[in-house]
C-alpha cells in the first residue's frame, strides 16, 4: 500500500476541498438549521465530475479508484456531513452497484447518467421491522408478464424524494427466504411509486430522508438488477462498499471537529494548555490517524481487487466511533467558548451519531466482522 496520493488522487481531492470551502461550508449551516436539501449542490457536483469518481470513463465516471473516492467524501463531509453522505450513497451503493450487476443496456441507460451526475441516485432496502435483518423484508415483486407488480412500503431512505433513481430490494419468492429477494431499478414518477414521510433527524438534517410506498407499482422487468433471486447478494456486496465512503465520511466529521478544538486551544489565552486538554487532543489525533489508515486501506483493497468485507467493515467501525468519540470531546473543550465555532461543532456532533447507524450499526459491524474472521 502506498501511502502517498498520486498526482489524479491529489488532483480530485483538491478539487473536493476547494469545492467545500467555497461552495459548501457558506450554507451549511442553514441548510442544517431548515432540513434542507440543496438539488444544486449535486448538480454542481456533477459539472465538476464528482458524481462518478471511481467509476470508468466508458460509463460516464472519471476513471479514478476508491482512494480519490474516499479522499472525495472525506473533503464534503468536512464541511457538510449531509452532501457527503448523499454523494456516498449515490456513488457507491448505487453507481457501483449498476457498474457491477447491471446489463449493459441498463448501464447505457441509467449507469451513464447517474456517474455524470445528471441523475441522482438512492438505495432502498430498509423496512419497519427490516433494518438488521434485513431477511425480514415484506415488500413483495410478483411477475405478471412482462412486469412486476411491488407492493410494500420502504423508511430510511438516504435521498428520497429528490433522486430519480432507486434501486430497491423486493422479495420475489417468500420460500427462499434471502434467496427469494431480487433488486429493481425503480425510476421517479413511475405509476403506483410514492414518497412518503420525510424524517426529521437529529443529524445530517439537509441530507433528505424518507419513505417510500409501492403501490401496486408496476416495474418492466428489463429493470430486474441481476438475476431473480440475486437480490440479498447484491444488497450486501453494495454495502461492503458504501461503508468506506461512511468511515471517509465519519473521517471527515472527525477531523473538522478536531481542527475546531485546535484552533479553540490555540487561540486561548494561557501561555500554555492545560495536561488534561494535550492529553485529549493527543487521543484525538492518535484515533482519527488510525481511522484513516483503515478507511483508506480498505479503499486501497476494494480498488486493488483484494477481499475487503471484513476492512471496510473494521473500517467504518472505527471510524464512526472515532466521530463520535471526537465531536464528543471538542464539544466538551469549547463548552467553554462563547463565540468560535461552537455551533458548526455541535453540527458535527449530532451528525457523527448517525455513522454509527447507518449502513449496518456497529454491533452488525462486530457481527460481520467476527464471522468473516472465523470463517477464514
Ligand atoms: C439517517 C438514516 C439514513 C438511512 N439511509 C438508508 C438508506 O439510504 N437505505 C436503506 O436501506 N437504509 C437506510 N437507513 C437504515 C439503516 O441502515 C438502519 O437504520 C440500520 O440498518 C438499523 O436498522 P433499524 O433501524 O431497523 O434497527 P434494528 O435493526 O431494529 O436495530 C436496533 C438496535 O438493535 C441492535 N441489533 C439488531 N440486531 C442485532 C444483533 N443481531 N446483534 C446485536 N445487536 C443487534 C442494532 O445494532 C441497534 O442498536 C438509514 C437510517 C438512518 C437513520
């Protein structure tokens, strides 16, 4: 593993950072504070060609790996937890997703735009009663000709409502339990597809979330997502992705809470800081170095082609508890700070608790991470 970027990783994180400074960080924080989520910023993703990062050119991508992916939403979520979570879930869990399992004429038609950013992408496998175990779906697809018919209703859903794509999980044979579970490719406004309720959050409040409802939504069958039956593999293997862009993001969250405590520490007046307070930056420091080593190491795997199940886990693991560990003390340190950035980290605080959530919780984490290791 190299430990340097090469000259287009450096390239397209540079372009993130200048990007989230200049055009995130000025509404963030209204964004938050109104739960509102900003269609533009993806639009102006897309022109700077972030919506496609790691996937390859001939598909509409920018050809480059899961480091400058990962590099990428690191940068966003510095300044805006919210549009790294949303470009994650477009990127990996479903970008990727339609590169690996899609036919071509699927990649022609809803590959293309999704990497070029002219579409926005969400993924849907969630359920009441269906989070963890996600073998416990209801939404059903039964086959009618040439279609299938979905009926179910879907919550959590990073996206909702403004994407025009979602890729959902539906059981097409109750029998088979998670064999009997196949993807769809659903696109906005076709018949029967609602939005429903919009979550109010405690973080990542401008990132939209929400229901969805299928009402005898009837989908083609050209836009089953691999084969019949293939649907819990291909749901898992999109996550094992999606948790390196949650541990950049985590990272991302981590690190601009432990710039605000730097920044806070230095400017105070003593000649010199508390034991107590370079004890805490030091355990600071240490953690968010040790969970960017993970987040890129698995980053590194997945682009080299190695196995990166148990990593991407490992990572996000850590990372997530990293984001909650630190945005937990620098709250605890400026407490005292009247003015400097208080509230941008009480925003990373509240938006740290979710990476712990999403894209399978923690105690799932231990879980998949425990199996793999006993399996080797
Ligand atoms: C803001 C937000 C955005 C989301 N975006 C999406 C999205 O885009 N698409 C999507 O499909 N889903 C999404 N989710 C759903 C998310 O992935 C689930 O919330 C998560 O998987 C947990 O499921 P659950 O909420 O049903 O909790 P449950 O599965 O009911 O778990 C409740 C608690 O029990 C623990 N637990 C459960 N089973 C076990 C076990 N076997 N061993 C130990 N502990 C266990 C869990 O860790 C958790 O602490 C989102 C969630 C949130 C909050």
């Amino acid at each position: 593993m190299n430990f340097h970027f090469t000259e287009q990783q450096r390239s397209v994180i540079h372009l993130a950072r200048e990007f989230a400074e200049h055009e995130l960080a000025p509404g963030a924080a209204q964004r938050d504070e109104h739960e509102r989520f900003d269609r533009g910023l993806f639009a102006r993703l897309g022109e700077l060609g972030l919506t496609g990062v790691p996937l390859p050119r001939s598909h509409g991508g920018r050809g480059l790996d899961f480091v400058a992916y990962a590099g990428v939403i690191e940068e966003l979520s510095k300044v805006c937890a919210s549009t790294g979570v949303m470009l994650s879930v477009h990127t990996s869990l479903v970008g990727w997703t339609l590169f690996q399992y899609g036919t071509e004429e699927q990649k022609r038609k809803f590959l293309l735009p999704v990497a070029e950013g002219s579409m926005l992408g969400a993924y849907s496998l969630t359920e009441s009663g269906s989070g963890s175990d996600a073998g416990a779906m209801r939404t059903s697809a039964v086959k009618q000709g040439s279609s299938y018919i979905l009926n179910g209703t879907k919550i959590f859903v990073t996206n909702a409502g403004e994407a025009d794509l979602y890729i959902v999980f539906a059981v097409t044979d109750f029998q088979q339990r998670t064999r009997g579970c196949s993807a769809f490719i659903i696109e906005k406004g076709t018949p029967g597809f609602h939005v429903g309720k919009k979550e109010k959050k405690l973080g990542i409040r401008s990132s939209s979330t929400r229901e969805l409802i299928f009402e005898d939504c009837r989908v083609p069958a050209f836009h089953l997502l691999g084969q019949e039956g293939e649907g819990f593999k291909i749901a898992l293997a999109a996550l094992d992705g999606g948790r390196i862009g949650i541990a950049a993001q985590a990272l991302g969250i981590a690190q601009a809470a432990f710039d605000a405590a730097i920044t806070w520490t230095k400017s105070r007046k003593q000649a010199a800081p508390e034991i107590a307070m370079e004890s805490i930056l030091a355990e600071m420091a240490a953690h968010i170095e040790a969970a960017r080593l993970l987040a890129y190491q698995a980053a590194w795997r997945k682009s080299a082609g190695l196995p990166y199940r148990t990593f991407s886990s490992i990572a996000k693991l850590f990372a997530s508890d990293t984001a909650m560990r630190v945005t937990s003390d620098a709250v605890q340190l400026l407490a005292q700070d009247p003015v400097t950035n208080t509230s941008a980290v009480e925003r990373y605080f509240r938006d740290a608790k979710v990476t712990q959530i999403y894209e399978g919780t923690n105690e799932i984490q231990r879980l998949v991470i425990s199996r793999m290791l006993l399996a080797d």
